[in-house]
C-alpha cells in the first residue's frame, strides 16, 4: 500500500503542480514570473541532481555496509518493503540539500541574508552538516554521511560563490 501511495505522488506530481502553477500565475508579477520560470526548472535539475547522487554512488556504498555489517555469520532478511523505504531515506535528503544553493540565493536576492554575514558562521555550517548528516542518514557508517555533509558544505561553498557575485553586480548598479 506504501508503495502504491508513493508511485501515486510521483505519478500526479506534474499535474499537481502545473494546476499549482496555474493557480498562482495570475497573483504574480512579471519579474516574479521571469525569476519563477528560471528557479523552477533549475530546482528539479538540482534534485534530480542530487537523487542520482545519491542513488549511483552513496547507496551502493551504503548497501555494502549493511549487507557485510553482521559478517559470516549472518544472513541479511530484505523485504521491499524495508527496501523502498531505506532508498527514499537515503535519496531523499540528497534530493532536498542539492537546493541549497538555489533557496539560499534566493534568500540573497530577497534582501534576506548576506554572504558576508554567512561567510562569519561557516564553521557552525560544517558541524551542522556532520550532525544532520549523522541524524539524516539511515546508516550508522561515516562513509554514508560524509557523502551526505560534504556536498551540503561543498554546495554552501558554492552558495557563497553565487552570493558574492550577486551581491557585486547589484552593488555595480548602485
């Protein structure tokens, strides 16, 4: 039944959200549309981005560790069930982390927050990630959530890249 509900998200969701997307076009300006248009397909390049991640290379090194964590000794009971929800555990997350960079632009160009501001609490950024990525992650091996902390950080690295370069532009027009 499980499954069947989740087949049914991801099978709706276009015409889920192309009906969203038609019910908040009018309430919208023309450069909340432009910004719309442009974070949209971008957003689901992002996640998509990060399920592949996730599915080709941190699940394999997962799988590894769970199949060869009792030894010898013992045989690995797998239902689909418990299949299916460790992979939607596991992609997921990556799924949603691959956005930050998009959400924390958006952040910047909304006037919300600073790159500089961000730069100053980047050490608090990289515990964070380890300690989201040690709760996030359905395996206890370090391998697995260090795939996870090390992009987040590597995408907040870029994040403030991208704010920089923002910030620059907009200061050039003033």
């Amino acid at each position: 039944m499980k499954t069947a509900v989740i087949a049914g998200f991801i099978l709706a969701s276009p015409v889920v959200f192309f009906q969203f997307w038609r019910f908040i076009l009018p309430a919208m300006t023309d450069r909340e549309r432009t910004w719309t248009i442009l974070f949209v397909p971008l957003s689901v390049a992002l996640f998509l981005g990060g399920i592949g991640f996730s599915y080709f290379l941190v699940m394999p090194q997962s799988l590894h560790f769970l199949m060869a964590f009792g030894g010898e000794n013992f045989t690995p009971l797998l239902s689909m069930e418990s299949y299916l929800e460790f992979v939607l555990l596991m992609i997921l997350p990556f799924g949603v982390i691959f956005n930050m960079p998009l959400l924390m632009t958006a952040l910047s160009l909304a006037g919300l927050v600073q790159g500089k501001t961000l730069k100053m609490g980047r050490k608090f950024i990289i515990l964070g990630s380890f300690i989201l990525a040690a709760v996030i992650t359905p395996t206890p091996d370090i391998l697995t959530q260090s795939l996870l902390a090390l992009p987040a950080i590597g995408l907040y690295e870029i994040s403030l890249h991208v704010m920089g370069l923002l910030e620059r532009a907009r200061n050039r027009r003033l």
